[in-house]
C-alpha cells in the first residue's frame, strides 16, 4: 500500500515493481492521472483505493448531478474487473454542500447495486 498524492502516473511503474499492490489516493486531477488510462495500463496489476470525486472542484463547487454523475463514472472505470476501493481523492473539505455529500452516496449505492 503506498500513499501518494498528485501525478504519480510516472512513478506507477515503479511502485508495482517495487511490491505496492494499492495507490491510494488516485488524484485524478492531476497531470496524467486520466482514470480510463490508469486503469487500461495498470489495472489488472494494481488496487486503485480513491479517485471517487474530485474534492477540490466536483464535490465541493459542482451540483448534486455533477457529483452523482462523476461518482457514477469513476466507479464504472475503476471497477471493471475489480481492483478497486471506492474512495474520495481527499477529505470531505469545508463548505461541501450536504447535498453533494447525499449524491455521492446515492450514487455509490446505485453502482454497487446494479454490478452486484
């Protein structure tokens, strides 16, 4: 389990040959940290634990369905085919709209629920 936060793409490589089999965050805001390419390129090889919601720009700034739609995105991609821990990239920060908070939820349960 390595910690690490930014564009650590470049560095991916290394933490799987290295023994890290988790990233944890996967801060999908940053430089080359697209989820659909992290996932085609290390996904069968690595447990990516985060990248659930942006929480410097979606969860605290975009609407309920900006937040749901993201949520719901993030999980389709990290998800296939396993190897993923459903996590915001962050905390929760200050001033982050309650409902924000309930759509995150309502659409972690709504991924889950219908790929079991």
């Amino acid at each position: 389990f390595i910690h690490t936060c930014g564009g650590v793409r470049p560095l991916i490589e290394d933490f799987i040959d290295a023994g890290f089999d988790v990233l944890n965050p996967v801060q999908c805001s940053a430089d080359g940290m697209d989820a659909r390419g992290l996932k085609k390129d290390f996904g069968s090889r690595v447990t990516f634990w985060g990248g659930g919601i942006d929480t410097q720009k979606t969860f605290p700034f975009g609407t309920a369905e900006d937040v749901y739609r993201e949520v719901s995105e993030r999980i389709s991609i990290f998800n296939s085919s396993g190897g993923f821990v459903f996590d915001a990239i962050h905390n929760i920060q200050a001033g982050t709209p309650v409902e924000n908070v309930r759509a995150m939820i309502e659409a972690i349960r709504d991924s889950f629920r219908s790929h079991g």
